[in-house]
C-alpha cells in the first residue's frame, strides 16, 4: 500500500485508522464512509485530496482541514462540529444534513456548494469565496460571514438580525425573506440582489453600496438608515433630482 496514494477504499480505511495526522494523501474518488464512521480523535489533515470522495455520515468533529482541496466531495450528513477548514477549495461540495456547528472556514473557495438542512449553528465563514452557494435551506442560528464574497448565492430567509457585517459582497445574491433588521452593513454591496420580502428596519445601510435599486424594492427598504448621497439616488429612482441649497 502507497501510504501517501491508497489505491482503494480499503487501503485508505487502514491508513485512517493508523494516523490522525495526515499531510499530502490523495483520497480523490475514494468512498470514505467506513473508514470515518466511528468517532475517535480528531484528525489533521494538511494538503490531502478528498476531490469527489464519498464523505457521507464521516465523524469530523474537531478535525483540521489545511490547505486541503474538496471539490466535488460529498459530506451529506457528516458530523463537523468544531472543525477547521483553513485555504483550500470545496467548489461544488455537497453538505447537506451535515452539523456545522461552531465550524470555522478561513480563507475557503466554497463556489456552488450546497448546505440544504445543514446546522449552521455559530458556524463561522471568514474571507471565503461563497458565490452561487446555495444556504437557503440551511438550519441554525448565530451564523457569522466576515469579508465574503457571495455573489450569486442563494442566501434567502437567512437572519442577520443584529449582526454587523463586514465586508460582504451580495452582488445579485438572493435575498428574498432575509432578516437585516438592526443590523450594520459595513463595507457591502448588495448591486442587483433580490430583495424581495426582505426586512431592514433599523439597518445602517450608510456603509453599504445599494447599487441601483428598483422602484419595486423600495418598500424593502423602509426603516432603514442611509446617507444623504444613498437618499439622492434612491429619490431619483422616481425621476425626482434633489439640488442641495444654497447657503
């Protein structure tokens, strides 16, 4: 057995339960799921492979993922409580039903990944690349997003009550039935994103690029807080041009 390329799925069920720390194994395609079933210590992973491997169920709490690559891999229902994904891509990851829970993503490309039923409970994203994620049907609360960018994603009825955001980029995002009330934006951009049924009462939108926003979404927006400069544009959504007087 090549301990750095197992060959098969048994060859990397007897690396697994050998070693918890693992760096530069290629699991690619490799149906994982007996090897990760029982829980044990946490593992370590730096630089491994799990493109397109079967991860369904696989007990993850507490592990380490550094600079790993999981495109494509299918974590449906797998334990992640507590674990760290550090760099490292996960485009197209499949995570439904997976507990997330106090999970911490640095630095990440999640493109097109797919949380539907997942626990996001204190599950936190800090600068990763979400765009076309879908989170939508995603469970749990205390969720935090720093400096992300989720262009494209699938965020709708996500509650962001609260929260102050940093740096979030929701160009053309679904934001349909989202909770912003009393929240901060800070340094987002929300330029052709869905509103609808979304609520922003007592949000501070002053840090925030709106972009265009269409007459339609205007309602959206009742309560919030904004600038004079965003007062200017969304007023002359109506045709109406506000010339600042004389003194």
């Amino acid at each position: 057995m090549s301990i750095q390329n197992p060959g098969n799925d048994a060859d990397a069920h007897d690396l697994l339960s050998d070693r918890r720390d693992l760096s530069g194994v290629d699991f690619a395609g490799l149906d994982l799921r007996r090897a990760l079933a029982r829980p044990g210590a946490p593992y370590t992973f730096h630089d491994c492979s799990f493109d397109g491997a079967d991860l369904r169920g696989a007990q993850l709490a507490e592990a380490a993922f550094t600079e790993c690559r999981l495109d494509r891999a299918d974590l449906g229902g797998a334990m992640l409580e507590q674990a760290r994904f550090e760099r490292g891509s996960a485009s197209f990851l499949k995570a439904g039903r997976a507990d997330v829970t106090d999970a911490l993503f640095t630095g990440v490309d999640l493109a097109n990944s797919h949380w539907a039923s997942a626990l996001l409970a204190g599950t936190r994203f800090e600068e990763c690349r979400l765009v076309g994620a879908r989170l939508s049907a995603a469970r749990g609360i205390g969720y935090v997003f720093v400096r992300c960018h989720l262009g494209l994603a699938d965020v709708a009825g996500l509650d962001f009550r609260g929260q102050t955001l940093d740096g979030l980029n929701f160009t053309e995002a679904d934001l349909s039935g989202g909770d912003f009330r009393d929240a901060v934006l800070d340094g987002c951009r929300l330029a052709g994103a869905e509103l609808r049924s979304a609520r922003f009462a007592g949000a501070d939108l002053r840090g925030a690029d709106l972009g265009e926003v269409a007459v339609d979404d205007l309602p959206v927006l009742r309560g919030a807080v904004v600038s004079e400069r965003q007062a200017a544009a969304l007023v002359a959504v109506f045709g109406i041009q506000v010339v600042p007087l004389n003194r």
